[in-house]
C-alpha cells in the first residue's frame, strides 16, 4: 500500500485520468488541475542506456528538497550501483509493462540527517502515442521546511513494490474513501 498521502493522492488522479486504458496519454495531463501535486511530481523518458532514464520535468519542490535543478538530469545519478540497478529495472517495467511502482527511498544530508520518502512511478503515453514516460512524485517524510541542508545525496533504497493496474490492488478505495483522522465531540471546549 502506498502510505504518504501526497502519493495516495496522486495515485488516485492517475487512475481517474486512465480510465479504462492501461495508461492516461500526456494530453490528459493538466497540471493546473493539481496545484498541489504540480511542485513533488516529475516526468522521466527513458535515455539511450539500459533502464537509463532522464528527468524531462522536474516540480519545483522536489528541485529545492534536492537542493539542485533536476531537469535534464540523469534520474539514476548519485545512487549506488545495486539501487541503480534495482530502480531502474522497476521504471523499465513501468514504461515496457506498463505497471505502477512504487519506492521508500533514503537520502542522507550534507548535515547528517537521514531523509525518507515515497517515490511513486506511473506509466504515461507521451504526445507522440508511442513512448512510454514515467509519471511520478517524490514524497519527502516530514516536513521539507524545518530541515536545514545544502546538498543531499542518494543513500539507499528501503523497499520497492510493483503493482498490476488494478485499482483495488492500488489502493483506490483508500483514496477514495479515506478514513477520517479525527471525530469532533461536542462539549469540553465548546465555546457557544
């Protein structure tokens, strides 16, 4: 199951754009309609190397959690050679078989700190209706604002999943219908 919320949610827009398809197209991507998914998510098209991929769009949040300019970057650099090998054969599935992946990576600060997060890979059509990009989101766990670092590199990979499209095995039900976190009980600190 995915945990962080922003991936959930995410996860759940990308099923509402495939519909019936194994994969929405990039044309029904609108990111004006997702303001607040927009600045974690990236698309990646594959490299010219084997399960080599590139960032063509990088979220601005997920550029500063990085604390680098992702665009036009190798996706894989910095990792080590069996995370490489491990993440880039699950993006390989994503784009040749079309299945959903989904990470808990780890970095490691220039200060010490240990930073997990959600990575979750979808498949999309590119505009040419052939190719098939990655669609994704970098989740950090915790709040970004509150970390002080200047750079942050790629330290492992805690766990990878991947699923087969169906929206029961996604979750779609929890995003759906998520339950509430909280109940209000009227009276204690009532104040009317």
């Amino acid at each position: 199951m995915v945990l962080h919320p922003g991936a959930r949610t995410l996860l759940g827009q990308w099923l509402a754009l495939r519909g019936d398809r194994p994969a929405p197209s990039r044309g029904d991507l609108d990111l004006r309609q997702m303001r607040r998914q927009a600045p974690w998510m990236f698309i990646l098209e594959p490299s010219g190397e084997a399960h080599g991929f590139t960032y063509r769009l990088a979220g601005t949040s997920l550029c500063a959690f990085l604390r680098k300019e992702m665009t036009g970057t190798n996706f894989l650099a910095g990792w080590g050679r069996f995370e490489r090998g491990a993440i880039g054969r699950a993006l390989a599935a994503v784009t040749s078989k079309l299945q959903p992946a989904h990470f808990r990576l780890r970095y490691l600060s220039d200060e010490g700190q240990r930073i997990g997060a959600d990575l979750l890979a979808l498949p999309m059509t590119a505009r040419d209706g052939n190719t098939v990009h990655v669609l994704g989101g970098l989740y950090p766990h915790g709040n970004p604002d509150i970390w002080s670092y200047d750079s942050l590199t790629p330290a492992d990979l805690a766990a990878v999943r991947l699923f087969d499209g169906k929206p029961e095995e996604l979750g779609a039900r929890s995003v759906a219908h998520a339950p509430r976190k909280f109940r209000l009980i009227s009276g204690g600190l009532d104040l009317t």
